[in-house]
C-alpha cells in the first residue's frame, strides 16, 4: 500500500473548552481518516484546544496514524503565547513558532448546519483555490458542518476543476454562476435538489360578447397546424402567476387585461430538459379589445366565439384540450369558480406572497 504523505497545521481554538488535546482532532483533508492509499500528498490539521497552553509553555503533540503512513509517530513542539493573533479567526491558522500561516477559504453559515463559499468576482489561481478548499474542509469536517456550497461565478470557471477533484458535484447553474455542492457529514446526505418543475399559464380571455382570444403561433409544436389556442407561456423567475397571464397576453396579443382567477392546473413530468411542469389556467377579463399581435411570435391572433374554439376537432380529440375547455365553458356559464388572489406574507418574514384561494371561502 502506497505510503501516504502528510503536511501537518497546527491551530489554537479558542472556542473549545477540552482541557486536554483529543486524538480526534485531526484528520486528512483529502479522505478524512488515516487510511489512504493513493499516494497524494495531504494535509492534517490539529485543532488544539487554547485552555490546554499556559503562557511562554512549551507543547509537543505527537500525530500518529496507521501504519501506511508515511511517518508512524511526527512531533511538533512549539512554545505558547497566547495573544489575538494567535487566536482562531475563521479565516487564518497560525501556529505560535512561526510556522506557515494558512488561508482559509471566506464562507458563511447556512440554516442547515452546512455552509457557503461565494466567489462571483475574483480572480484566483486554480491550485492556490485547491489548496484553501482542502484546508477549508478540514477545518469544517472538524467543526461537524454537512453541506457544502460553492457558487462560481462564470469569470471563476477555472475553478470548477479544482472543486470536482475535491469530491463537488455540479447543482445548478444560471447565466452568471454555477453551483457545486458536497456532503462531508457522515450522516445520509439531505442536500435539496435543483428546482424540479417549471411553471407556465394558459389564458382565457373574454370579452363583453362572451368571445375568447385565441392565437395561431409561429413556431413549435401548433406551426401550421390550423389549431387556434389560448395564448401561453413561462413565467419568470420572481413574477407571480397572475401577472405572468396578464403580460404574456399583452405581449402575444397586446390587449390589456386583469387577472380574475386561477381557474385549474396540470402538472407533467419530464417535460422541460427532464424537468416537470406546472400549467396555470387563468381567467382574465378584457380591459381593451384592439389586436396588436406579436410578429415575432403569433401568427394570427383574433375574438372567436367560445363555441367554434371548443367545436376544433384538436380540442376535442385531445383530452386535455378538452377538459380545459369545458371547465371555461361551466365559468362562462357562472357554474364554476376558481382560485382568487390573496396577498399575503410567508411565515418567516414580511416578504411579499400570494395565497390562491376559492372565493367562497
């Protein structure tokens, strides 16, 4: 078995109240235990409890490990004087005699226990990055942290290597960041997954003469089918549902309009990049009857009577189509209502939220 070889870093931690050192306070930062056999170097840290130093005390702690060690038994001796800045700063491990001072990668806590490591502007060499995050997780594996997040911004790309190599996985990633995380608890790893659905509206919109907007599109799955649909689309990060109705309408047909209310939903599953999809039928009122389609995106777009739109063989061939249109139906009739919008809070915050609810509640 290959021998592996170790650099040892000795810190004071003024948080822990052990009178005396524990031989479970060090670790390897590359497998965290004593048992590798892949030949790299590494690193141990100790964390030797302050209470343990008198001033101007001399200290020798002896690391000792399994035998595929490179050295069975290392002493380092050092003299004690405690001052601040030999202290535990969160950021930087100094040992009193001198020896290397470290740097620490800057990171915040989580509500989990785990925590956040967030580099979005700067510039770092990619070994030099390697070298902080495997002394990083020792000192989090010491201080029993679980997951860990890494969000690199797109300008830190060179980073994502160093970070793979460390055991992170990719999580997520947005057009300025990418995210990594890993579990270093010993427990079952509970980090969240990515957001698992996408969410997008279907409106219904009528006007004084009980006619409904439709739109023929230029693109997808409808170009050149003949089919006249509601108009639809995504909404975006932070938009509630009602407004999305309210501005896809608008930009597809360029009627203004207001939300009345939710009136069913779909959800699907492997839809969008593997993702599922949540689908919003939302009831809309007219506000203006002029049409200005989007060339872009609409082919045509007009009023049309209820009944013709639900007598299109598509919609009555398809089941979905068609229960959507015979609950509009049942709404245009007054037999049915939907979801209302009700301004709230969350329960932790004062942050704005939306509450749907059945107006006969």
């Amino acid at each position: 078995m290959t021998r592996h070889l170790l650099r040892v870093t000795v810190a004071l931690s003024p948080w822990s109240l052990c009178s005396q050192p524990s031989n479970q306070l060090w670790s390897c930062s590359h497998c965290h235990s004593g048992l590798c056999s892949d030949g790299r170097f590494d690193s141990v840290l100790v964390v030797v409890p302050m209470l343990v130093f008198r001033s101007n005390q001399s200290v020798e702690i002896a690391i000792r490990g399994p035998k595929n060690w490179a050295s069975d038994s290392s002493l380092i001796s050092f003299m004690s004087t405690p001052t601040s800045s030999s202290l535990w700063d969160g950021k930087e491990m100094a040992t009193e005699s001198g020896f290397e001072k470290i740097q620490l990668l800057d990171s915040s806590e989580d509500s989990y226990g785990g925590v956040m490591v967030e580099y979005l502007k700067e510039s770092m060499d990619s070994e030099a990055f390697a070298s902080l995050l495997r002394a990083s997780i020792a000192l989090w594996i010491q201080q029993g942290k679980k997951g860990i997040w890494i969000k690199l911004a797109i300008e830190s790309v060179n980073l994502v290597e160093a970070a793979v190599k460390e055991g992170f996985r990719y999580h997520h990633a947005e057009p300025s960041y990418l995210m990594l995380v890993k579990w270093i608890a010993e427990t079952a790893d509970t980090l969240p997954a990515n957001a698992s659905h996408r969410v997008g509206i279907g409106a219904f919109v009528m006007n004084d003469m009980g006619e409904v907007l439709v739109v023929q599109e230029n693109g997808g799955k409808f170009k050149g089918t003949g089919v006249w649909k509601f108009p639809t689309g995504v909404v975006d990060e932070g938009e509630d549902i009602s407004i999305a109705a309210i501005r896809e309408v608008k930009e597809e047909a360029g009627v203004e309009t207001e939300f009345v209310e939710v009136l069913a939903f779909r959800q699907s599953h492997k839809s969008f990049f593997g993702k599922s999809d949540l689908f919003f039928v939302c009831m809309l009122r007219a506000l203006s009857f002029n049409i200005q389609k989007q060339d872009s995106e609409i082919a045509e777009a007009k009023w049309m009577p209820f009944d013709e739109y639900a007598a299109q063989p598509f919609v009555q061939k398809k089941e979905l189509f068609k229960s959507i249109a015979d609950i509009c139906l049942e709404k245009k009739n007054n037999n049915y209502s939907g979801f209302s919008v009700v301004p709230t809070t969350t329960g932790f915050s004062s942050k704005r939220s939306i509450l749907y609810v059945h107006k006969d509640l």
